[in-house]
C-alpha cells in the first residue's frame, strides 16, 4: 500500500490560515503488514534520529488503526520524503493527513477526503496547508462546528512555483509568538480585502492582479525579520518578474509564482543573489492525497 502527499504553501501573503496551494514535492510511504514493526526513512530526515523513535505519522497511523478495527497488527514503514522540515512547505501537514489516509487504507476502509480533511483538523487546527495537502490545487479554507468548508482552484500548467529554501528552518509554533496580540482596524481591514482580492485573482486565472493582491499587514514582515534576508528575497524576485512572492508559511521558505518561460531566468537569478539557499523550480500540484494498492 502506498499514500503519498504533496508540500503545501499557505497564507500565500494576506490569507493567514485560510489560504494555501500544492505544489509538486511528495511526502510518499510505503507499509504492508509485517511480523515486527519497522521503519525506515529515505530522503528529508533519513539522519534524524529523534523521527525513528517519537515518529508522529506512527502515532496517529496507531490511533486510527486502532480505533478503525479494534486490533493491533505490526507494519513495515517506509518513508520517502521530499519535503523539507520546519521550511514552512507543510510537511507536518504531510504526515499528519498520510497518516490517517494510510490507518484507513491499512483497515480496508474507504473513505472520502472530506472526511481525512476534517479528521486532520484534530491534530492540525488551521486549514490553510492540510486543505492543499489533501484536495490539491488553491484552496480557500474555512471551520465551522468543527468542519472544514472550503473550495479548490485547479492550477493550469502555464505557471510555476519558484521556491527559495533557506538552510535555516523556523518552528511554526515559535513564530506565532512573534505576532502581534491585536491588529488595528484599518489593518485587518487591510488583509481582509486583499485576502478577498487574492482568492478572486486565483479562481479569474488574473496572475498579474497577484503582487497587488498578496500583500499582508499579519504576520510576513514580523516573521521575516528573524531572517532579514527574506525581504531582499522577495525584492529580487519582484524586480526580476515573479507574479507573486510570498513568505510561505510561518517560513522560512519563500514562494514565488511565475509563468513558465520566466521560471528559469528569475530561479537563476535567486540562486546568484543567493547561493546559500536552495532554489527550487516546482509545478503546482492538482491531485493532493493520492492512495495506491
């Protein structure tokens, strides 16, 4: 059995914990039934120690098994991460959403995604990454009683992401701490019309609305700051054509959407100006949660 799940960029500038996409970079596991339980990892974390032994993806994939069938049964694991840690590209909403996916498809349950969506939100109370991770493609995300309401954007093959990943993680819990306690009027104001903006901007295909559109008054300038190179990130990328460039996350990954011709040009100029991070090229990703057998 097989479930694999895409990296995630949310708040995409002014849609904090409401707004996120997917693009193509794979959290993927393979596990069957076996005599003894194992686990191995290949890729992001293979050298993390601390991920063999207190693995959060086992965790919840026992609690789910366990309530699903009512047994225990040992399984053979096997982790093939693309996905950065602690960069801000979602990968705890990876293992958070192929966990559950993966307890259902170990129990012989179907299920809809819906449902693995709004049993993610247990364990990860913002939608803006876990509703990219599971559905694919734009999302604009809301809770209501406990539900995730939210509807999806395919995102066409002429335009790509660009993604500036630093060698310095930041820990989303952390970087909460850093925001204001209370925003002004005229700000959340701010960010509700360009949150608004942006998501028409997304579903009217209108990219060039974008760099108006994604600007944020929230939590992109106060989190940025404890890595000051982030804002000659994004200049750059701006000055050198990105559509769209965006703190992605709590960070400190920087996202830039692009048209496909300019992808390359404007990727090698983020790696001239920043040899130290690492620039990825990506497509954006429609399919989200994917199971196999």
């Amino acid at each position: 059995m097989t479930v694999s799940v895409p990296a995630t960029s949310a708040n995409l500038g002014p849609g904090f914990d409401s707004l996120g996409l997917a693009v193509d970079l794979r959290n993927r596991v393979e596990f069957h039934p076996s005599r003894f339980f194992s686990l191995s990892i290949k890729g992001e974390g293979e050298n993390n120690v601390k991920l063999k032994g207190n693995n959060l993806f086992v965790s919840i994939f026992n609690d789910h098994y366990g309530r699903l069938t009512k047994k225990k049964q040992n399984f053979k694991f096997t982790f093939y991460n693309q996905i950065p840690m602690s960069r801000g590209l979602g990968s705890s909403s990876a293992v958070i959403v192929s966990a559950i996916a993966s307890a259902h498809e170990a129990a012989g349950i179907r299920v809809s995604r819906r449902r693995i969506l709004n049993l993610a939100l247990f364990y990860e109370p913002h939608p803006d990454n876990i509703t990219p991770a599971v559905m694919g493609g734009f999302n604009v995300a809301a809770i209501e009683k406990n539900k995730v309401f939210s509807q999806k954007k395919h995102l066409p093959d002429y335009i790509k992401a660009v993604v500036v990943i630093p060698n310095k993680p930041i820990s989303t819990a952390r970087s909460r701490t850093v925001l204001p306690r209370s925003y002004s009027k005229e700000n959340a104001v701010f960010n509700l019309s360009h949150a608004a903006l942006t998501t028409a901007a997304f579903f009217n295909e209108d990219w060039e609305m974008l760099k108006i559109a994604a600007q944020d008054r929230f939590h992109q300038r106060a989190r940025m700051k404890s890595l000051p190179e982030l804002f000659s990130v994004q200049k750059t990328a701006y000055e050198s054509g990105a559509l769209m460039s965006t703190l992605s996350g709590s960070g400190s990954t920087f996202f830039n959407m692009t048209y496909a011709e300019d992808a390359v040009m404007i990727a090698n100029k983020l790696r001239m100006k920043f040899p130290e991070f690492e620039v990825k090229i990506l497509d954006f990703d429609n399919d989200g949660l994917v199971t196999a057998r």
